[in-house]
C-alpha cells in the first residue's frame, strides 16, 4: 500500500501471532496425556501454520477460519484458567478474543495479521506516515467492506448485471480507487501534459537501429529523461564553464541490447554533448566509469582536471550545482527506446514552475541524507520543477476526486453522515476514504518521481531514491514520465494501491493511532507483539518527510488531527543517531534507556496469559563478523531484561529478501529473531557467575539437542540457542561476578 522499511512478511507475522496465542499440547495433559498424543496434536497445529505461511493464502478464508478457531479454543481455556482472577469479568471474556496491540506498528504487518485471526487490532507509532498506513489497512478499508463501487461505470449497469458480482472485503473501494485514480490521470495530463513532450522516431534514429525503419514518423512517450548534474570546471582557461559529472556511461546493460553514452567534445568551443551508441563498446571500462575517478571525484570532460570531493561540497553549498539533459528513454515499438537529448526535449523539463513546494528543511544526518552535504537541504531541492508540478497538480486533484466521490457516492444512495476523521461511514466518510487511498497511491511514487531517482541499467526501470535505508548522492538521475505507460508511471501506482486494496477488510474495524510507545495504557490487557527499530539502522523519521511534506498538502483536509504537525517527529523517536544525540556514546544511551522505559510500560500493557514476542532483526555484519554479540543486538537485550522481562526463546526466522541493490555488499538485514518474553517474577533470585555457568553446562546441551531436532538451519542455531541461555539469564533478577558486580549481558552472551 505504501513504502515501509524493513517490513516483517505477511505470513511470518501471522505464523508467530498464531503461535502465540495457541497452547502447546503439553499445556492441557487433560485433553492430551501422553507425550505421543501431544506430539500428534502439536504436527496438527503445525500443519495448520504450514497452511497459514503460503502466501496465497493471505485471504484464503478456509485456511484462515482454521486458524481462528484454534485462537478461539485457547483463548476460552485460557478464560476458563482465569475465572477466579480479580479481573476475570474485564480481561478473560470467553465471548470475546483480546485485543492486539502493535506499539511500533510501521508498515503495519502485525496489526493486519492480528485483524486477520479475529483479534481487535490496534495500531500506534510516532510516525504520522506509519499511522496513516496503519488506518489506512485495519481502521478505513474495513469500515467499507462487501459495499458495491459508487463510480459511473458500475452505476450505469442493470440490477440483472449488478447482481452477478458480489464485492467481498473491500474490493469495492479498490474499483473506486482504480477508476477515479484514472479520472485524476487524464485530468492531469490535460492540464500539464504538455510539459511532458513525446519523441518522434527519425530516419536517422533507424539508421543506427534498423528495426525502426517501419516506425519512422511515429511520435512515443518519453518513459524518462537521464540527466546529469554539471559543475564549473576547476581549471581556470575553461572560464567556469559547467561539465557533467557521470557516474556511468551505461544506459543498457542487458545483453544484446547494450546503449551507452559516447561524449563529443569541442575544448576550444568550451562545449560538449553526448550521443547515444549501441552494441557492445570497444573501451568497456571507458563507458563502466564515465567521467568518474572515484569515491566523490571525477574529471573535468574539457580538460581533464581533477574535480575533488572537497571541490564538489563547496560548490554545492554555494549552490553552483545544476543539471542537464544526458538523454531521452522512451517506450518504443520493441522495448525501450535511448534517444539523444534535445533542446526539444531539455525545454519543457527547465521551464516548468510549480505553485506550490515544501519550504521545510532535510536532518542534517549526512550519513543518512547524502545530499545535505552537496547543498540539497530543502525537501522541494530533491524534486525538479516539473516533479514540483506534477506533484503539486496531483495534490489539488485529490481534494477535487474527494468532491467528485462524494457526489457519486450521494446518487448511489448514501446519506451524507460524519467525516471519516470523525466515525463517519456515509458518502462524506466514503469520498474521504477513496481520497486517503489515492493520496496514499500519489505519495507512493514519490521515490521515484525525484533528482535522485536513478536508471537501472539491467533491469531498464525507475530505481528509487531510497536505497540501504537513505537518500545517497547521485551525480546522474532519471526524471521518470508520471503520463507513461511504463516504470514508474501514476496509473501502475494507483494500480499497485487497489490491488493492496482489495486484500484488505478482512476483519472488524480496528484503530490505528499517533502514540509515543512509552503512553501505552497499563492495563494487563493487549496481547503485544511488535518489531521495533533497530538500534541505527533506519532513520525512519528523517525518510519519512519526503512523504510526509506532501502528504501533509494532500490530506490535512481529510485528517486534520493525523497531519497537525510540519514534519515527522524526531526528538523522540526511538533511533541511535549520533547526528542527534551529539555522540555515538550518547545515542547508544538514549536507545537502551528509551527501550527500557517502552518495554517496561508493555509489561504492564500486556496480557499476563500471553507471552509478548519481539522481532529484532540482525544486520548480516551481526550475524556474521560478531557472532551474537554486538551493540545492537546487546543493548536491545539489555534493555528487555532490565524492563523485568525474562526471555523465554529466540526463534531465528528469515524474513528479509537477498537479493537487490539494498544488499549488494552491505550489512542489510537478513535474519529476524523472535524474542519470546514473559514477566520476570518479582521474587526472582540473585545467583553467582559459576551457578550462573554451572546452570548452562547443565541445561544447554539438552536444549541444543531440540533445536537441531525442529529443523533450524545450521546456520542459525548460534542465535537460536541465545533463546534457552537468555532464559537461565534472566529468570534471575541479577548473576554477580567474582567481584559482586552485576554480569552485562554482552558477557552473557
């Protein structure tokens, strides 16, 4: 529905909620006394969650009411258990399941999975762009659900017609959100298409590719234009005279169908162009390296000169950088198409002007946000003009389609009734939900519609501006066509969005809300599980402005509560930032302490019968180059023992893809660990370092022995034995050394 970073899958997310919430055989001897009869009962329920992890089986409603029922038979044993407890009438209600909460929802996997297994899903997160998400999955497109569309085209037909389609979930409003997402398209276009110039296939253009000749005169959408950013050139002859600064002359890099850059250069004009070849080149590195000759550095193409990364800050702070056309990409008669740029073609991109930009300002943690540090430090300064445009044009056209709903929404039928803010469910409530969606479809290709987004050179595709969790620098960028037919366009966003759409409404309403995880209320009475931010690895809130600043244009009339603030709140987000914090030391400190004030407010949030399940997610630097222990990892672990929790096992589970520019040669995540937690009794014991070690020769082995028994990869049981070791660990309220010092968990480990 929307981007999110590192996102827990669907089916992971429903396998652990289900495992949580459903006893193990060897709970209830009185339904299954021998070890034979349990093991028979527990290979049912495994099959169970077998069937619940396919992923097509996310809406499979026989796979899914399977899976209910087990919810449902534990949880009245569970009330059964309870009776006598002083809250038995308020917690333990064998007619009604408990509610989930989901603290840290983000991309919103837990609390839709939860929906989905009869829970009352509840999601909260400081993140603005994460409650929207959220409200958008379990409170809006629930609220909509089995109701018919309200555009024209279903109007229009016959009660005989319209009784031969039933619309189940909210695939009703995924019908609106595709049609009236295309009225917005072709309003659009009318109204600034003429920024966006075909391109016209010329004789000369079948010369060089002689598949083209039956197509000489055809006029084809432009999919994107390759620019590149140019600088005064260092050497002092040359008068300042702007050169390009290309990473790469690659345009295709796809076997067979290779197209590359070549420059043509007049030193004594002072000028320089570049023509698009095809074929495999003679000077392979040539075009591999453009005029780059470095990390940072490149070459003037006039004269050679060295152009530093010292040069190049400097420059950008004083606001010298600018751009320039490099090519035209365009959906051709046989694929894409590469086209030399043109003044045609260059115009109309330079002479856009928006009526509206966003005048709030980047972070300035230039790890994260690479261009802060070449001059970049306005959100509207990672847009171009005619970005700015579209964006702008698209933003007022929501609030028109909200109008134009309405009035659909009023001929089908529907009272008015309150907002959706307010509870509403009318046409009022209606037309602003389809605004939501479609404001969401709109910001959803924010990412590629940037002066960062690049060309994918293999794959011939928009690549987003957000790559390993930041916005990196990139001297060449692809200003993609939001009136294609191809990557990147508006329509495939809208598209994407009603298909995320119609998976949802499965569920009763539930309720998403903007809320710092410590406020959470203390009441023993939500069963938790949640996938908080790891250590450093992801600036959600800093990402999060890009679409924030116009999501905040967009739907502040619809959600004036949700979008009341500039940008996304940052003091208090739970990330170990040093940019923020004023040291590595500092923001290690703040995580571990704000960590600890969470998970103690979830001890006191949680359902005392249901253990609360953590996913923390390991770098591969993590798993790999520090075995099980380093600073995230640790800390996190820390932080969950001193908020009074006993960990109780450590289920390594692979929820990252491993493939894709985010991985190649970094430390992205790869492997989740499921922590299983459970209060820590508060008689708890204090025992020495050698009872402590005496406790792990003892028990560990046996323990070892079962996890290679249930399948875990080899690779995986360093972090899966952590699980029995951080139980004998912190079932004790401290293990002291020789020294009477309590022992960290670092040493632990």
């Amino acid at each position: 529905l929307h981007l999110w970073w590192a996102r827990r899958p669907l089916a992971a997310a429903r396998a652990v909620i289900f495992a949580q919430m459903v006893d193990d055989p060897a709970a209830c001897p009185e339904l299954f006394p021998t070890p034979k009869e349990q093991e028979v009962e527990r290979e049912r329920l495994f099959a169970i969650i077998r069937d619940l992890v396919v992923w097509e089986n996310s809406t499979n409603e026989k796979v899914l009411q399977a899976a209910r029922n087990e919810v449902w038979a534990s949880w009245r044993r569970a009330c059964a258990d309870n009776s006598t407890h002083p809250r038995a009438k308020e917690l333990f209600d064998a007619n009604r399941l408990p509610a989930f909460h989901d603290p840290f929802a983000g991309g919103g996997t837990l609390p839709l999975e939860a929906q989905r297994l009869g829970l009352a899903a509840h999601a909260s997160d400081l993140n603005p762009v994460a409650v929207l998400l959220n409200k958008a999955m379990i409170e809006v497109a629930p609220k909509f659900t089995g109701r018919p569309p309200v555009n024209p085209d279903w109007n229009k037909k016959s009660a005989p017609e319209k009784s031969l389609h039933a619309w189940k979930g909210a695939e009703g409003l995924a019908e609106d959100v595709r049609y009236f997402g295309r009225w917005m398209r072709d309003e659009a276009q009318r109204r600034i298409g003429h920024l966006y110039p075909r391109v016209e296939i010329t004789a000369a253009m079948a010369k060089a590719q002689p598949a083209l000749a039956p197509s000489v005169g055809q006029r084809v959408a432009v999919i994107a234009w390759l620019w590149a950013r140019t600088v005064p050139s260092p050497d002092p002859t040359l008068n300042e005279a702007h050169v390009p600064l290309v990473a790469s002359y690659w345009l295709c890099q796809k076997p067979g169908k290779e197209a590359w850059l070549e420059p043509i250069v007049d030193t004594e004009g002072r000028v320089w162009r570049f023509e698009v070849r095809f074929g495999k080149p003679a000077d392979a590195a040539a075009v591999r390296s453009g005029t780059k000759t470095g990390r940072g550095t490149f070459r003037c193409l006039l004269s050679g000169a060295p152009i530093t990364a010292g040069d190049l800050h400097t420059l950008g702070k004083a606001g010298k950088i600018r751009h320039r056309l490099l090519a035209v990409i365009a959906d051709g008669p046989r694929g894409r198409l590469y086209v030399d740029a043109s003044r045609a073609q260059e115009g109309p991109g330079l002479a856009a002007h928006s009526g509206w930009r966003p005048s709030t300002h980047l972070g300035t943690n230039t790890r994260h946000l690479t261009p802060v540090a070449y001059g970049y430090t306005t959100h509207a300064s990672l847009f171009t003009d005619r970005q700015l445009t579209a964006l702008d044009t698209l933003a007022n056209l929501v609030a028109e389609v909200r109008d134009v709903v309405r009035q659909h929404a009023r001929s089908a039928g529907l009272g008015d009734g309150p907002e959706l803010e307010n509870g509403g469910s009318g046409a009022v409530a209606y037309a602003d939900a389809v605004a939501v969606m479609l404001g969401m479809a709109v910001s959803r290709r924010h990412d590629r519609w940037t002066a960062f987004s690049i060309w994918h050179t293999i794959g011939e595709k928009l690549e987003s501006i957000i790559r390993l969790s930041a916005i990196p620098m990139t001297w060449e960028f692809a200003e993609g066509n939001p009136f294609s037919e191809s990557t990147g366009n508006f329509v495939d966003g809208v598209d994407l969005t009603a298909k995320a759409i119609e998976s949802l409404g499965i569920g009763a309403p539930g309720v998403a809300e903007q809320l710092d995880a410590r406020a959470v209320a203390r009441d023993g009475a939500a069963v938790i599980s949640t996938d908080p931010p790891y250590f450093d690895n992801v600036p959600y809130a800093d990402l999060s402005d890009l679409f924030y600043v116009w999501l905040r244009r967009t739907l502040k009339p619809i959600l004036p509560r949700l979008m009341n603030m500039v940008l996304v709140p940052k003091a208090d987000e739970l990330v170990a930032d040093p940019a923020r914090h004023g040291s590595k030391d500092k923001a290690e400190q703040f995580f571990l302490d704000r960590m600890r004030e969470v998970l103690a407010a979830l001890r006191a949030h949680a359902l005392p019968t249901v253990p609360l399940t953590v996913f923390y997610a390991f770098k591969q630097s993590e798993s790999q180059d520090a075995g099980v222990v380093s600073t995230g990892w640790d800390t996190f672990l820390s932080a969950t023992i001193e908020a009074g929790f006993s960990i109780v096992g450590t289920w390594p589970v692979r929820t990252e893809q491993t493939g894709g520019l985010r991985n190649v040669g970094r430390n992205s995540l790869a492997t989740s660990v499921v922590l299983v937690c459970r209060p820590r009794e508060a008689d708890a014991p204090t025992i020495t370092r050698r009872d402590f070690s005496t406790a792990l020769r003892a028990e560990l082995p046996q323990a070892l022995a079962a996890l290679q028994g249930s399948k875990i990869q080899p690779v995986d049981l360093a972090q899966a034995v952590i699980g029995p070791g951080m139980a004998i660990f912190s079932r004790y309220a401290r293990v002291l050394d020789a020294e009477g010092r309590a022992l960290p968990v670092r040493e632990a480990l």
